[in-house]
C-alpha cells in the first residue's frame, strides 16, 4: 500500500455493520467485533470481545479455555482484510484477501474468555496484489502474539 496516500485523519465510526460489510467471514469464524481506527494505507486498530461462549473453547481445554494462537492470528489477518480492502476501496464487491504465507510467529501469553482482545496490524510491503503486513494482538497492553504474514487480493469463486 505504499504507493496509497495515508489518511490524515482516521477513519475511527466503524462498527459491526462495517466489519459485515467488508469481510464475508460469519459467526462462528468471524473474529473482528469492532474497529477503533483505521488509517488508509498504513495501519488498523480492531478489537475482538473474546467470550466463554466462543465454540472453540468446549475443546480448547475443557475446564481451562485459552484461544488458539492459530485464531489470534486469524483474527490480526481479519483486521489486515479491513485495512485493504478500505484502503482500496472495495467493500461491498465481493474480493477476498487470501493468506499467502506466515512467517516469524510468536506466542507470548494466554487469551482466556472475558478478554478484550486488540488487534494491531501495518502494512509493510506491497507488490502487485500481494500484501505484507506486521499483527500484533494483545491484552491490556500484554502482547499475545505477533506475526508477518502475506495475502494477496482475489476475486471470489465462482458458484
């Protein structure tokens, strides 16, 4: 997103209608609840309210439920799909972001129910429709999890 302009002023009224709008993801795999501020070709601050009734936890672990790192990073490539296709004007057309690749991912400590998770991802690289981005998710300023990872804009399939 480099060659985009950056926003100087973020763009910070986006709800659930919007997050809706802009992925195809539903419940149970839809991992972004709501997002703070996004700015145009550079970054977004999204937050994912973690409950206890969140499916994954009746078998991740009974009697003790931690998220999967799997889905934090999930959830920061969630975050990642807003920021493109905001940034690229594309909500509401149908184009997926597709995980390309995840590289240096790390697991600093446990998401458990009650949690409010906040989801932080840049971009860093951008070739043709293929995207780089640095995610970052933490609790009260705890980080969770950190990962690159690459996706690339595609159109969705055919039916």
């Amino acid at each position: 997103m480099s060659d985009e302009p950056k926003s100087s002023e973020p763009i910070v009224d986006y709800d659930i209608h919007k997050v809706l709008n802009a992925l195809p993801h539903r419940y149970p795999l839809l991992l972004v609840d709501r997002v703070k501020a996004i700015h145009l070709g550079d970054r977004i601050h999204a937050v994912k309210a973690v409950s206890m009734n969140e499916e994954f936890f009746q078998g991740h672990f009974p009697g003790a439920p931690i998220m999967p790192g799997v889905l934090q990073i999930e959830a920061l490539a969630q975050a990642a799909a807003i920021l493109g296709i905001e940034t690229l004007e594309l909500a509401g057309t149908g184009k997926l972001v597709i995980f390309m690749g995840i590289d240096n991912a790390k697991f600093r400590s446990q998401v458990t129910p009650g949690c409010l998770l906040d989801l932080e991802v840049e971009f860093l690289q951008q070739r043709r429709r293929v995207y780089k981005f640095k995610g970052k998710a933490s609790v009260e300023g705890k980080t969770s999890c950190e990962v690159e990872f690459t996706a690339m804009i595609a159109d969705p399939p055919d039916n």
